[in-house]
C-alpha cells in the first residue's frame, strides 16, 4: 500500500518537475524572441538613423549647391555692374575729347599763324588716334575668330568622338 502510495508521490514529483521544465522552457523561449524582437527595433531604428542621415547629407549639398549658384549670380551682378561703370567711363572721356576739340575749333578761329601750325599737328594727331582705334577694333575681331574657331573644334571633336562611340555610325561605316 504505502508502496503504491509513494510510487504515486514520484510520479506527481516527476510530473510537476516536466511542467516546471516546460515552463522553463517555456519561458527561455519568450525571452529569445522579446530579444530578437529588440534587436530588429535596434536594426531598423538604426536603418532610420542612416536614412535620416542620408537625407541630412543630401540637403547640405542641396544647400552648398544654391550658394554656389547664388554666387554665382552675385558674380555677374558685379561683373555687369563694372562693365556699366567702363561704359559710363568711356562715355565721359568721349564727352571730354569733345569738349576740347570744340575748344580747339574756337582757338583757331582766332588765332592765325600760330592756329593753323597747331591745327595740322592736331590733324595727325588725330590720325594717330584713328589708326590707334582701327587696330584695337583688328584685335578685337582677330580675338573674336580665333573664339570662334576654338568652338568650331571643340565641336568637330564632340562630333568625331560620338561618331566613334555610337553603334549607328559604325555599322554605316562598315
């Protein structure tokens, strides 16, 4: 009897000991998963972080990019703001030259001998100044070519090395 009795008593001590064991089990199990379900949160969290960086990185050469423009546009502010200021320059000593050559026209008028002595060296004078002008104007065009070629072939080459490049015209080559 008490035999029985204490076999029974082993076998709920084995039963509960199983169950507890399962619940231990159990309860490893939950925790794995609650730190796996941590370390994904940490995962992405820092995927946002990056993105987020990205994005921050993005803006700042978004941001250095519209500066540089502006600059940019400062620039030829100021480069038409002195291209203004020569032409005013320029307009003011055409004026001035003017002015003394009306003065110059009133002194001969008046003087005589000594008017017209002056008058012929004024004359080669402003011969002078006419050559002077005629051979900045040369320049100017001769420069102005020589841009024009430059472009030509830069050109020409872009041509040549597209031609060279695209399938099409190397079939039609043959």
């Amino acid at each position: 009897m008490r035999k029985r009795e204490r076999e029974k008593q082993r076998e709920k001590e084995r039963e509960r000991e199983k169950e507890r064991e399962r619940k231990r089990k159990r309860g490893r199990k939950k925790e794995k998963e609650k730190e796996i379900e941590r370390e994904r949160k940490r995962e992405r969290e820092r995927e946002r972080e990056g993105e987020r960086e990205r994005n921050r990185e993005r803006e700042r050469k978004r941001e250095r990019e519209r500066e540089r423009e502006k600059e940019k546009e400062r620039e030829k502010e100021r480069e038409g703001e002195r291209n203004r200021e020569r032409k005013k320059e320029r307009e003011r000593k055409r004026k001035r030259g003017r002015k003394r050559e009306k003065q110059r026209e009133r002194k001969k008028e008046r003087g005589g001998k000594r008017g017209r002595k002056k008058e012929k060296e004024r004359e080669k004078e402003i011969e002078r100044e006419r050559k002077q002008e005629r051979k900045k104007e040369r320049g100017k065009r001769e420069k102005e070519r020589e841009k024009e070629r430059e472009r030509k072939r830069e050109r020409e080459k872009e041509r040549k090395k597209n031609v060279k490049t695209n399938p099409n015209f190397a079939r039609l080559k043959g």
